[in-house]
C-alpha cells in the first residue's frame, strides 16, 4: 500500500484491441491451499466487469492461460500456447 497499490486491484488486466478485456484474480491452486477472493477484490472484479470485461478467479498461472485462450477463440483469434519444454 506504501508504493500505491489500491487494495484488491485485479492481479492481471489483459487488454486485446479490438473488443477483448480481461481482468483476473489470481489465487495458489487448491493444491497448494485454499485461497479465496478478499471482499476487495470480488468489488473490483464485479466493478470491471460492469465496464465489459471478462473476469475470472484462476488457480494458478495455467487456469488463467486457458481461460484467456477461450475468451480470445469466442473472439476468433486463435492462439497456441508457448510451449515451456
């Protein structure tokens, strides 16, 4: 909060021209533990969605990457995930 931050700001905003707006709230996979939306941010991701985005809660960096792909293949566009091996 020092350096700015507003309090349950969305982890990741993702922003494709023409028409595609995300906004993600990132959590550990329930794997790991159990995490949950801090009113915050269940406010902010209700907020951005008003404005047209697309919001999700993800477990993990691979929930968010195919949620992503999906929004953007509703669209048209379709992507390839990188591969990491």
């Amino acid at each position: 909060k020092r350096m700015g931050v507003k309090s349950g700001v969305s982890d990741w905003l993702f922003f494709y021209p023409p028409n595609v707006l995300i906004a993600i709230e990132l959590k550990v996979p329930e794997t790991v533990r159990k995490a949950y939306p801090s009113k915050e941010e269940r406010e902010w991701l209700t907020a951005f969605e008003r404005c047209g985005f697309r919001v999700a809660v993800c477990r993990g960096w691979r929930q968010a990457q195919a949620f992503v792909i999906a929004e953007l293949k509703k669209e048209g566009i379709n992507v390839e995930p990188p591969s990491l091996f």
